[in-house]
C-alpha cells in the first residue's frame, strides 16, 4: 500500500511569559496557537487510512490540550518560548506508540511559527 503523510490541525489558548527574555514578551501576554500534527504510514488494506482523524484528535486532546489549552505556560514549562513548547508536546505525544509522528508545526502566531521533524 502507499506512504503517505496526513496531518490534523489543533488550536490552544494559553497564557506565558519570557523570563529570560528582554522585550515585550517578558511580561505576561497571551495566544491562539495554532498545533499541526503530521503522521506517516502505509494505507491499511481495510480502512483505507493510515490513522482515523478521529483517534488523532482523541490522543492529542488526552495528551496535550487538556493540558495546555487556558493554562498559563509557565507553570508546565519553565521558559515556555515556541520551541521548548513544542519540545514539550513532542515528549507527550511520543508516549503513544500508535502515533507514527513525521513532524510536529507550532504557531505562536499568524506570522510566528516552529517546527520539528521526528
């Protein structure tokens, strides 16, 4: 069966601040983050899909939403900047062995985003 990759897009609210940061963002400030997941796989003969979108969903709202969505950052990650974030969510969702992750996008903002590759 083919590879393929698919991807789920997830939004969180949440509220940090920069301690070691000089400027704006040391203080506190919040966002509408915006988390892609993309998976990678082989179709499977029966369903047709490499994961259900539905399942997706589930384990990241259990793993990392219910966590982080109208949390304040800085009591979950110490300098909670986008790239130790989406460190963090990485470290989440790694636990599930169904997910077989190809690459993880966090947006801070519209413009503002990182991005990893597992």
């Amino acid at each position: 069966m083919p590879f393929m990759i698919i991807s789920r897009t997830f939004k969180f609210d949440s509220a940090h601040k920069l301690p070691f940061y000089e400027g704006k963002c040391k203080n506190l400030h919040g966002h509408t983050f915006k988390l892609i997941v993309s998976l990678e796989g082989n179709i499977e003969n029966k369903s047709g899909m490499i994961m259900d979108f539905n399942e997706v969903k589930k384990i990241v709202e259990q793993k990392v939403l219910s966590k982080l969505d109208h949390a304040y950052l800085n009591d979950i990650i110490e300098n909670p900047t986008c790239e130790n974030i989406l460190m963090w969510i990485r470290e989440q969702l790694k636990q599930e062995k169904k997910l077989k992750l190809k690459k993880l996008v966090l947006c801070e903002t519209e413009d503002c985003s990182c991005e990893m590759e597992i």
